[in-house]
C-alpha cells in the first residue's frame, strides 16, 4: 500500500523544501519522476555542513507523497571516488538508524553520477551492488526503481 513519507525529524524545520526546491537546478533535471508526487525535499549535504563539517555527507532526501523516500547521491563515479561514495552511504545509514529517520525499505540508494567510468566495467557495477547503490541515469525512469 502506498504511503506519505515520513518527515526528517532531526533536521532544521528550513531544510525541508516543497518538491524538489532542496536541489540544485542542475540536480533536478538528473531525475525522471514522472508519475511521482514530490512532497518535499532536503539538502542534507547542507543541513549538516556546520554540525558535521567533517564528515563525508550524502546529498539528498526526497519525499514522495505516496511512495515513500529515495536518498540520491549527485557524484563522480569511478575507482578512485568509490571509498568516498561508501562513507557517504554509510553516513547516511547511520542517520536512518540513529535519528530515526525513513528507512528505505530494501530499496537501493541512488546515484546520479555527474562524470566517471561506464557502468560496462563489471567492478564498478559489483561494488555497488554490493553496497546496495543503483546509479540513475537523466531519463531512467525513477518508477521502476521503487
């Protein structure tokens, strides 16, 4: 059954944007979320760059209105940004279950690389994987993800 997402509870009340407002322009347009309602949005990069400005922060949160969340990631993919892309997603799965916040339900995270190596090299595909990260491309259809 689909349901409203549940908010970030630990996050500064001006964090959360209506729709997709939290991301940069250029990070919007990454998405296809057609037949998606977005209920709100949040940069956590920022929300937590002052409290944590040490850490290695995922980028987004984005609530749907009737599918729950997606966590989305906005980086270069390739050999050597792999650890980094692994801290940030186990920063993130350390809020999830520290604050309480949405769990994604078996999900992946999603990736939008902005530049790297082809998903054809079989090791970069594996690690992900295993790391439960699926990379979206502009015009994938978010849809069939969830």
């Amino acid at each position: 059954m689909a349901r409203k997402p549940a908010t970030l509870n630990t996050v500064p009340a001006a964090a959360h944007q209506p729709g997709l407002r939290a991301l940069d322009n250029d990070n919007q347009n990454k998405l296809n979320l057609t037949g998606l309602q977005v209920q709100e949005s949040v940069n956590l990069d920022q929300a937590f760059k002052a409290s944590e400005p040490n850490a290695t922060r995922w980028d987004y949160y984005i609530g749907l209105t009737r599918h729950g969340e997606i966590y989305l990631e906005v980086h270069k993919l390739n050999d050597t940004e792999l650890d980094k892309l692994f801290k940030k997603a186990e920063w993130l799965r350390s809020k999830i279950a520290q604050c309480g916040w949405p769990a994604t339900e078996g999900r992946p995270l999603l990736l939008a690389p902005t530049s790297g190596i082809p998903l054809s090299h079989g090791h970069l595909a594996k690690q992900l994987a295993l790391k439960k990260i699926v990379v979206v491309r502009k015009g994938d259809l978010i849809a069939k993800i969830l």
